[in-house]
C-alpha cells in the first residue's frame, strides 16, 4: 500500500493512474479514501483523491457510505484543489432526499455564484445544487430564480454551459 511520502512525490497523470490501478487491483477505496483524503499535507490528499476520481462510477459506489466525509472535506478545506477532487466525487454518488444537508446545499449555492470561485468548483457546485434541489419543487424555483438572475457575461464558459443545459432540461 502506499504511503504518505510516494504520495507527496506524484508528478502527473502517469503516478496517479498508477495509484488508482493498486487501489483497484486491491479493491481497497474505502480504507485507501480514509487514509489519505483528510491527511494534513494537501498535496497527499489532493493526490489520493485524483487517484480516485480515476475510478469507474461502479468503483466509486464502494465510497458512498462515505458520503458526508466528502461533503465535510468539500466544505471544510482551505485547499482548491482538494475541495474541487472532493466535489467531483461526491457528484458522482448519489444523493437521496435523505442524504440532503441544509449546510452543504448552502455551500454550493453560495460557490455556484461567487465570482471569485474557480470555475470548476463554481459548476460542481451549481450541479449538486441542482441535484439537492429538486427533491424540493420550493427549492427548485429558488434555485431557478437564482440562476435566472446571474450576469453569466461575469462567469466563465464552463458555468454558462451548466446554466444552459440545466435551463435546457438535459442535465
């Protein structure tokens, strides 16, 4: 298995489907995730999650349990890049009714439009804001509204692609 120091010294895409490859060979994403993703280097634990967006849906539905771990991890980080691999997985699992948190919908809807964001964060969270939302048709409209009311001209194209395929009905 791995360590913290072979993951602090990953260089790219090469070291990092490597890593993915032993955890999958192993099958050990849960014990591998629990290891790595709240280590307090962020380059270990932004390494150990891009191993894990690597996974296939499948593989990944074997991290669902961990589900509010990732949500905590998203929100709480200082690191873009751990928040943005943390968001990314967490689209990926499902989000049941049940699993909807107040405070995480907050998050999203706050990044989804702060223009200072990164771009891949602000889509990530504008897509699980979508997601959360519509469990609730009140929430929905809100959230409709919201993105109704954005200058997209301020916004990158990624976002404008998310706006539109949510206005559009295909995402």
């Amino acid at each position: 298995m791995f360590s913290d120091t072979q993951l602090a010294k990953v260089k790219g895409d090469e070291d990092v489907l490597a890593i993915y490859n032993e955890v999958r060979e192993s099958n050990t994403f849960i014990s591998f995730a629990k290891r790595f993703m709240f280590n307090s280097d962020a380059h270990v634990a932004r390494n150990a999650l891009w191993a894990m967006t690597k996974a296939t849906d499948k593989e990944l539905e074997q991290l669902q349990p961990m589900l509010n771990e990732f949500i905590d991890l998203a929100m709480h980080t200082n690191e873009s890049a751990v928040c943005r691999l943390s968001l990314n997985i967490i689209e990926r699992l499902k989000i049941t009714e049940d699993d909807l948190r107040t405070d995480f919908l907050d998050f999203c809807l706050e990044h989804m439009v702060s223009v200072v964001e990164l771009p891949g964060i602000q889509t990530l969270c504008m897509k699980l804001a979508y997601r959360m939302c519509r469990f609730y048709p009140e929430l929905m409209d809100e959230f409709m509204r919201t993105i109704d009311s954005i200058e997209l001209s301020y916004y990158k194209p990624a976002l404008r692609s998310v706006v539109s395929r949510i206005k559009s009905g295909k995402l």
